[in-house]
C-alpha cells in the first residue's frame, strides 16, 4: 500500500511538472504507466474514466484522482491529486510574484505587450486543436460554427449555448 | 487606458467567483469563462494582465486553467488569493469526478450511458465555440497592428493545426513578438 502510494506520487509528481501546455501533453505517458508499467487499470477502464473527466466541469486533469481511486483507494485519490496539482502550483505562484514585482520595471510594458499576441493565438491554438479532434461530421461543424459567432458578438450565455449544443446532438442523432 | 483598479476582491469573493467557473467549465474553455467572470464580469483585472497571465499559465507547466486561476489569485490577494481561487476552481469537479468515478468502479465495468456520449460530443462543439468567441473578442481589441495579427495566425496554426511542439513555437515566437513590442513601444 504504502509502496503503490509512493509510486502514485512519484508518477504524478513528474508528469505534472512535464504537462507543458495542459493536460495533453500527458495523456499518452499517463496511460502507458497506468495500464501497462503499474497495471491498476485496463485500457477500456483507463478510457471510461478519460471520458468520466471529460463529462464533468473542471481541468481534465482530475481523472489521476480516479487512477489514484482504483489503484490505492482514497489515499490514493488523494496522493495523486497533490502530487500532480502542488508542483505546477508553486511555480506559476512562484512565476506571478515575480511578474507582480517586475511591475515597476521599464520592461515591463514591453513585455506585457509582446506576450498578449502569443497569448492570443494560444487561445486559438486550443481551439483549432479541438475542431482537429472533434467529431468528423456537419452537425458538429455547424453547433461550433453558430457557438462562435453568438459568443463572439452578443451576451449569449454560455451555458445556454452548451444546452442547444448537448439537445441538438440528442434530438438529431 | 488603465482604468483606476477596483478594490481587490476579498478570499471569499474570489473562492466564490472560481466555484462558478469550476462548476460550469464543461467540456474545456476554462480560459474563456475566467475572462467573461473577471475581466468582463467583475473588472478585477483588465484584459492585458489577463492576457500576459494567460501567456504565462500556458509556458509553466500543469492544468491551463488551473494555472491561470492560481495566477490571478496571487496577482490578487497574494498565496492565501492563489489557494482560494484554486479551492474554488477545483472543489466541485474533484468531488463529482470522484462521485462519478466511485459510482463507476462499483457497477463493475459497466459502460457510460451512450446518450452521456451524445450530449458530451454537442457540449464540446459549443465549448470549441466558446473558445475561438473567446480568441476573436481578444482579438478584437487587443491585436490593432498588423505583426501583432501575423503572430496570433503563426501561433494559432504552428501549434493547433501542424501541432508543432509548444515550446519549440513559443522560443521562436516570444522573442519575436517582445522585439516588435518594444519597436511599437518606443515609436
């Protein structure tokens, strides 16, 4: 028990600090040390709670909760979710109160500025690599398309829009 | 341009403001909902701290969203910000993920439900949605000169489409886009 903990730890500790860009970047290592290296789970039991986290609100990252469940309880639950939250916690706290004190800097304008394009066209990266990812077909193609431009150019609520999505998938298909 | 700041919100506000977010974040565009509830919702920081926090959650490894929630919870209130607004983020989803997960792992292998499936394939479709809206209203009125769009297209297709390695883009991209800021800045 105690062993399977340290090993819970030891993987999502690095993995955390090995997510660049999100949770992604992780999946595929996360699987082959969940399913193969440890064997606390199966593929299929690996890919349902994948689907599990994708179903609830939050970061996506919270399935090593659920790995950490099957393979060492609640403890384990636990382990898994410090040890892939706190590192990546510490350094982007660690990241902004450096920024926050480089706030009277001369550069500082500078940089704020330069980073706001790249930020920019990391938001669009995210969503092109969803559309990449989505479900091929017209249906899809066009609740993404009609989403944009109602959150894009009026005060839509997001929530509602999400509903039309999730009752046009069901209704139609 | 830089409106006279509100007062920063207290541990409280912030937890709450982050609780909402956690629980309504379905299917991604986490980023999307924490600018709608803090820049445009509460005014509690304005669009280019957003921005340069959000640049900087994306560099620093782990959970994006997370990551930006931390971020603007220091930028607020300091350590005791950043733990009330990763609390309030994560609270509800942890416990539905495990509610759900417990409830899996019980029934013995039994598949999820398929008009769960349907309902998550039309979720995400909006939730794309809502995080190009998201992009084009940044866009809209934070990218006004031509080098500054031409770095959001590199940006957008390097890693969304050819999904070349983020921080191969982003050593290329970030030096470049801080040199035509700083052309910009002293013009």
């Amino acid at each position: 028990m105690i062993l399977t903990l340290l090993q819970i730890a030891a993987l999502f500790g690095m993995l955390g600090l090995l997510s660049f860009g999100g949770g992604n970047a992780i999946i595929a290592d996360m699987q082959f040390a969940t399913v193969q290296t440890h064997a606390w789970m199966t593929d299929k039991e690996f890919l349902d709670i994948f689907a599990i986290s994708r179903a609830t609100p939050g970061p996506g990252m919270l399935v090593v909760a659920l790995i950490g469940l099957k393979a060492a309880g609640i403890a384990g639950a636990a382990v898994a979710f410090v040890a892939i939250f706190a590192p990546p916690f510490l350094l982007i706290h660690t990241t902004a109160r450096a920024w926050l004190r480089a706030r009277s800097k001369a550069w500082f304008a500078v940089a704020e500025r330069g980073l706001a394009p790249v930020a920019i066209g990391l938001v669009f990266a995210g969503g092109v690599s969803l559309l990449q990812s989505a479900e091929p077909g017209v249906l899809c193609l066009a609740i993404t398309a009609v989403s944009t431009v109602l959150l894009a150019f009026t005060e839509t609520h997001p929530l509602l829009v999400m509903a039309g999505g999730a009752g046009l998938v069901l209704a139609v298909t | 341009m830089q409106a006279p700041a509100p007062p920063p919100p207290s541990l409280w506000q912030l937890f709450l403001a982050f609780f909402r977010i956690g629980a309504v974040s379905f299917g991604g565009g986490m980023s999307a909902w924490m600018r709608r509830e803090m820049v445009q919702k509460r005014g509690w920081l304005d669009d280019r701290q957003f921005l340069a926090g959000l640049a900087l959650a994306q560099i620093s490894p782990g959970a994006n969203g997370v990551n930006l929630a931390v971020f603007i919870g220091t930028q607020l209130r300091g350590l005791p910000g950043a733990l009330a607004s990763f609390a309030g983020l994560v609270l509800l989803p942890t416990c539905a993920v495990l509610g759900f997960g417990a409830l899996y792992f019980a029934s013995r292998g039994g598949g999820l439900d398929a008009w769960v499936g349907k309902a998550l394939t039309g979720v995400v479709a909006a939730a794309t949605g809502l995080v190009l809206a998201n992009g084009v209203r940044l866009a809209r009125r934070n990218a006004g000169t031509l080098p500054a769009g031409l770095i959001i297209i590199v940006c957008a297709l390097a890693i969304g489409w050819a999904r070349l390695p983020l921080l191969a883009v982003l050593a290329v991209m970030l030096p470049l886009s801080l040199l035509v800021a700083r052309m910009q800045v002293r013009r």
